[in-house]
C-alpha cells in the first residue's frame, strides 16, 4: 500500500532543490560543482548532515560517495540502494542528478514517517561524480562501488590545471588508494530517477518513463595535424590547414550518423586549435566526438567507418588525423523484474508511465552491468538539459517521488 499523498510534497521537492543549488550556484541560475572542489565539498556534506538528521546512518567511502542506511529489520546483508550523482556539468541545471538524490531522501523520509523501519535496508547514495566535467573520466562514484575503475589511475588522470584526481582527493581528506577496493557485494538492487534531458515524455503525455534500456557511448579524441603559415602569403592549394580539415571531417561525421540509424547521435561538443591566432594558419586541432546507440554492433560498424573516414580524407588533404577512444561505455538493459515492479508502481497510482530507452549515460548504466537495476525519467520542459534553462514542472518532480515511494515500499517492505 503506498504512502498517502501531501498537499505540501511538491514544496518540500522544491525546497530541497532549491537548497542544492545554492551549492554552486553561477551567476544566471545554473549550478557548477565539479568533482571535489569547494561547492561540491559543501553540497556533499550538506547531503551528509540531511541523511544524519533523519535519523540515517551516514558515511562516506574512500572516493566520497555519501550513503545513508536505513537498517531493515529482516534482510540486514543487503540493501536496496537508490539515489543519484551530485557533481554538475560547468553551468549546468539544478535538476540533473540532484533531483535524483533529493527525490530518495523524501521518498525514505516519508515511508519512515509512516511505517517505520523496512523488512530490508535501504541505502539513499549520493554518488561523488558522475559527469566527466573535471577529470577525464566519468562515473568516479558508481565505477568505484562496482569496481569497475582502473587501478593507478588517482595520479595519471588530471583536470586542465594538472591537478590529478589523487591530489584532489587529499585535498578534501580522502584516501588516494593505487588500487581501489573491489566492488560491493551487498547491494540487491539500485533505483536511479532522473529528470529525462530529452523530449519524449513531453511529446506523450507521460508523467514518467519507466526505462528499458540505456544506450552504449563511446568518446573520442580527435587529433588533426597541419602545418602552421602566414595566413595573408600562403596560397590556398599549398595550405595543410587544420581547421579545414576538421570541419571536413565533422560534417561528415554528422552525415554519417544520420545515414547509420536514426536513433544514432554524433556530436562534437569541444574543440582546440593551434596556435589558435587570427592571422596563422591552424597546424593542430583535437576535437571531441561523442556517439551513441543501444546495439553495439552498430556502433563498432561506425567506429570502423570513422576509421575509414579518417585515413581517406588525411590522405586527400595531405595531413594526418588519429584517434582516441577515452571512453567506451556499453549499452545496459535494465532488469526486467525491477522495472514491472516500478510499472506497477506508476500503474496503481494511476499514473500515465511509458517504457523508453535512455539517450543518455547514467550511474545506472554502470550499476546495471552489475546489479538489477532500474531507472526512471520525469519530463524535462523543452528536452533542454545541462544548462541553466533546465525545468521540470513541480508536479512532474512529485510523480516522480510517489512512483520511487511506491516502488521502494513494494521492494523493502
């Protein structure tokens, strides 16, 4: 039976966020908080202080997730684990992750008002990063519980002042371990809910999206060489130009993505250019490439044919381009078992859900190769994600809350 609503929940969801992205908060509303600075630090031991007041038993790990343990009265060895990430793209919205962490302290909140304790203990994680913005890498937290990160990587991986992740990890009086702890064991299932960042449950009416699966991403490096020169006294025919090249390259790669399917996306978000003046010919660039697609095979088709791409085009322009594959993330589909049970939920609160595939990387992407996990989407107005701009309607983010209730009630209760 599911926990009765309140005429104030959406001010209380409203309320949390709010108080989150004061953490961070930039100059035109949007949030920057990156992995173990100042804002991050204080938002992650604010997270820390709310779980302590419930009454939770809160802790950090070596890396700095934070959890929060609501002990069960009968299955005490394993948790059923929900909650999201607390870093931020630079910039970015005050729904995205945080939502997620908010959304599973008022879920718990309100079961442990009017029930007490679970059968099973929950565990409420606010993981310590998740988005890539600082250090080269992403999924920090949820690679480190599933221990799925490389080891000796705290000193080798360093954000853009040479600051490795070890160092900043001291910096905030964590363990820097060379090789990490391997993955927990205890954990029976994990719940991600998350604001969408796209524009299908708006466009069907949904209040939620119940998730199926989540698509593989792989990101790249790629590094065009040239030959800088006087941008007045060099003919056109005698120029390796960089920036031409690249332009070259991204255009095709955008046409190619079209042509493969028509769920697959390219993107080339971040670019630098040698030496990067007005008046000399560019001699170097690396730009970043980002694809994604649930099948696989789909996209070690296109990882082929962007090889293919750059070796022809090289060639024809007289220059030389390389990649790097830094990131490879596999497509998970989440478990059958977690998701009905998260359907149901919606479906006995008689609220409108729909299945979907995620277009987007999550922890839950990475919990999912290793616990039965299930994700859950709220609509995004306007599909509009990392950025300031980012909104969901207050009762959306309450439908939200009620499914995660209902479905963390069925489960541990």
């Amino acid at each position: 039976m599911a926990v009765q609503s309140s005429n104030i929940m959406q001010d209380q969801i409203d309320q949390l966020l709010q108080w989150l992205s004061g953490f961070g908060k930039t100059e035109d509303g949007g949030v920057t908080r990156l992995l173990y600075d100042d804002s991050w630090q204080q938002a992650q031991e604010a997270v820390k202080g709310k779980m302590e007041a419930m009454g939770l038993e809160a802790r950090y790990d070596v890396v700095g997730n934070v959890f929060g343990r609501f002990e069960g009265t009968e299955t005490t060895d394993r948790v059923i684990m929900t909650g999201s990430h607390i870093d931020s793209v630079v910039n970015g919205g005050k729904y995205d992750g945080a939502y997620g962490v908010a959304a599973a302290v008022l879920a718990v909140e309100r079961l442990k008002q009017a029930y007490g304790r679970p059968k099973q203990s929950i565990e409420i994680v606010s993981f310590c990063e998740e988005e890539g913005s600082r250090f080269p890498i992403t999924f920090w937290g949820s690679g480190h519980i599933t221990g799925r990160l490389p080891e000796g990587e705290t000193e080798a991986l360093k954000d853009a002042d040479g600051i490795s992740i070890g160092q900043a990890m001291r910096a905030c009086e964590f363990e820097a371990p060379a090789s990490l702890p391997l993955k927990r064991e205890d954990i029976d299932s994990f719940i991600e809910l998350h604001v969408e960042q796209g524009g299908t449950l708006k466009k069907s009416n949904a209040s939620v999206g119940v998730v199926s699966d989540i698509v593989g991403q792989r990101r790249y490096h790629i590094t065009v060489e040239g030959e800088s020169n006087h941008a007045g006294t060099t003919p056109m025919p005698e120029r390796k130009d960089a920036v031409v090249l690249s332009s070259e390259l991204i255009t095709n790669i955008t046409a190619m993505a079209r042509r493969k399917d028509e769920s697959m996306v390219a993107t080339v978000g971040k670019m630098e250019i040698t030496p990067n003046v007005p008046n000399v010919i560019a001699s170097k660039v690396v730009f970043s490439l980002d694809v994604r697609h649930h099948s696989n095979t789909l996209l070690d088709e296109f990882e082929r044919e962007l090889e293919q791409l750059y070796t022809t085009t090289g060639k024809s322009f007289g220059m030389t381009v390389s990649s790097d594959c830094w990131m490879e993330v596999e497509p998970v589909p989440m478990s059958k078992d977690v998701y009905e049970t998260m359907y149901k939920a919606a479906e006995s609160l008689h609220i409108p859900s729909r299945l979907m595939i995620s277009g987007a990387g999550h922890d839950a992407q990475v919990m999912g190769s290793y616990y039965p996990t299930a994700m859950l989407f709220v609509p995004s107005e306007a599909g509009v994600s990392h950025s300031p701009k980012e909104y969901t309607k207050s009762s959306d983010l309450e439908q939200g809350v009620k499914v995660l209730e209902e479905t963390l009630f069925r489960l541990a209760y």
